[in-house]
C-alpha cells in the first residue's frame, strides 16, 4: 500500500485542463488494451504502481475495455481498492459510455438510459462512489444532443461524476454540446481524440481550433498511431507485434513501404534530437499548449519509464516541425 509523497509529483509536468481549474499529468495512463482478462494481475498492478510512481496521477477507462468488456474496470477497481487504498483524492479516475456495452436497444449510443445506468455499472466494477471525469465516447446523429449533453448533466449533480467530458466530437459539435452544457452550469473540462503525426484528424475537423478557442482541454489518445510510431516497425513486421498478435486495430495493409519509408524518416530526426521516435511523436503532440496531456498504453513497466522522458523534449526547433510535416504529409 502506497503512502503519500511529495517527490513522486516533482519530475512530472501538470497542464490544465483548459481554462478549468482540474489538472492532469502530462502524461496518463490508458488502460485501453491490457488491463482485460487476458492480463497478468501482476503486470496490470507493476504498471501501475510505476506510473504512479512517475507521477502519472490520472488513469482513462471505458465501459467497454477489456477484453471482455467491463474487464478493465473490475481489474482496475480491484488494483485501487489494494493497492491505492488511501489515496482516492490523489488520483483522476475517468471512464466513458458511448459504443456498444451489452445487447439489446439500451447498451449503446447517447440515451439518457444508456449513459446513467452504464455509469451505475461502471462504479460498481471500479468499487469508486464517484468517477473525476465522465465521458459521453462518441458523437450520435440519432439522439439529441440536449438529452446526451442532460445525462451528462444528471451524472455530475448526482455527484457520481465531477467532470464532464467528451470523445471523439468533432468541432461544430463540440461547439454545440458546450454551449448547452454551459446553460445548465455543467463543469465540461476535456475532450478526448486522437492525434498523431499520422492522424491530423482533428486539424482538419476543426476539434483542435474549436477547444482552444472555448478554453477546453484536450487529452489524445493513440499518439504513437497504433505503435507505428515506434521502432518496432523500422525492419518489417516483428511476429510478436500487435499486428501479428491482435490484428484489430492496426493491420498489415496499414504498413505500406510508403508509410515504412516515413517511420525510417522521422526516426531518423528522432536520434538526432536524443529521442526514440515513440518519445519524440509523444513531444509532438505536447508542443502543443491547448493539449492537455497524452495518453499512453503499455504492456509493461519499462514502456512507462521511456515515455515520460517525452515531457522534457517537447521544444522543437522550425527546420524539426517543417521536416516531420515533410515527411508525414507529403503534398
């Protein structure tokens, strides 16, 4: 059982989440991919104890992460409830409900329905009285976004959630969903996407422009694009990759020789700053002032260790920035 410390916080930077008063390690840990059933409880407890001892106070779930789904919660809640017991008010719990969780017309989408009773399921398998941030997971055409922004707005004044977040919007909507938040007095705070050198998304659907321009944070996901950002693909496809091992979100057809030739590239940019190519696309997203933190995955402990370095890389000179966009997006 941990006992509180000051050290543990003074490597770590912390950002705000916009211009709220919440803030988040730089670097948090995503329990996406392997924190399932299929996961060593001791692994899951080692990663951790070692981020938490890099001063990464902030752990993201979801409903539906596992394998199976709800598995990441409960193994979670049981990590917290052993090992962190004492220290709730030192850590940032947050989960989402928004893709499918359980059969039938109530376990998906934006209902007022789906959203509480997911977050009910989700306390009790993370044994918390309260989440620090509720995510709705994906924008819904079919519901409308009053009765979405709503349950939003219920979790909070219940008390079983302190913030409000959301996934996955792009921005004409995420300008839509604030302003009805912010009638209802609703504390939105952060908004959860992917971004890497590979994935402009949010450049381009104007996510990125829209957060800062309403003061709201902005947490990414996938930074390292699946792990093509990262040495593990500079020679080929390893057999004991997440290609070869998993196949469900990142594929063969993905690594092209185009897209081989542009790892090769950016890591070579990476070595001249003193960086692995997976730290210097984590400093990428960082230089960034309107983004909060990144979130990383790991399947082990050392992962954790080389990705915090990212934080004290983030300055990049022009030639860098002009180079990476070079190569990532070739006109």
């Amino acid at each position: 059982m941990y006992e509180p410390r000051q050290e543990r916080y003074e490597t770590m930077v912390y950002r705000r989440c916009g211009n709220s008063g919440l803030k988040l390690p730089c670097v948090s840990l995503g329990l996406w991919h392997n924190f399932g059933d299929n996961a060593s409880m001791d692994d899951m407890k080692a990663m951790c104890r070692t981020a938490f001892d890099q001063g990464i106070t902030h752990f993201d779930l979801a409903n539906n992460y596992g394998p199976e789904p709800g598995s990441a919660e409960t193994n979670f809640g049981k990590i917290l409830h052993k090992d962190f017991h004492g220290l709730r008010d030192e850590l940032i719990v947050s989960t989402k409900a928004g893709y499918e969780m359980w059969p039938g017309p109530y376990g998906d989408f934006g209902s007022r329905k789906y959203l509480l009773a997911s977050l009910d399921q989700s306390l009790k398998r993370l044994q918390l009285d309260y989440v620090d941030i509720f995510y709705h997971h994906r924008m819904d055409r079919d519901t409308p976004l009053e009765e979405t922004m709503g349950a939003l707005a219920q979790a909070v004044r219940s008390g079983k959630a302190l913030y409000a977040g959301l996934s996955n919007y792009d921005g004409p909507t995420l300008r839509e969903a604030s302003a009805i938040l912010q009638d209802l007095r609703v504390p939105f705070v952060i908004n959860q996407n992917s971004y890497s050198i590979f994935n402009r998304t949010i450049e381009n659907n104007g996510l990125l422009e829209e957060a800062g321009k309403l003061g709201k944070g902005l947490i990414i996901f996938s930074p390292l694009s699946q792990g093509l950002l990262t040495d593990r693909y500079l020679n080929g496809i390893p057999e004991d990759s997440r290609i070869r091992t998993d196949g469900r979100f990142l594929k063969e057809n993905a690594l092209t020789e185009e897209r081989l030739s542009q790892i090769r590239a950016l890591n070579e940019i990476a070595l001249g700053r003193g960086q692995t190519l997976a730290q210097m696309a984590l400093s990428w997203v960082l230089r960034d002032s309107r983004v909060t933190s990144v979130l990383i995955g790991a399947s082990r402990p050392q992962q954790i260790l080389d990705n915090v370095k990212a934080i004290s890389g983030i300055q990049f000179t022009q030639d860098e920035l002009d180079s990476i966009q070079a190569i990532s997006c070739p006109q």
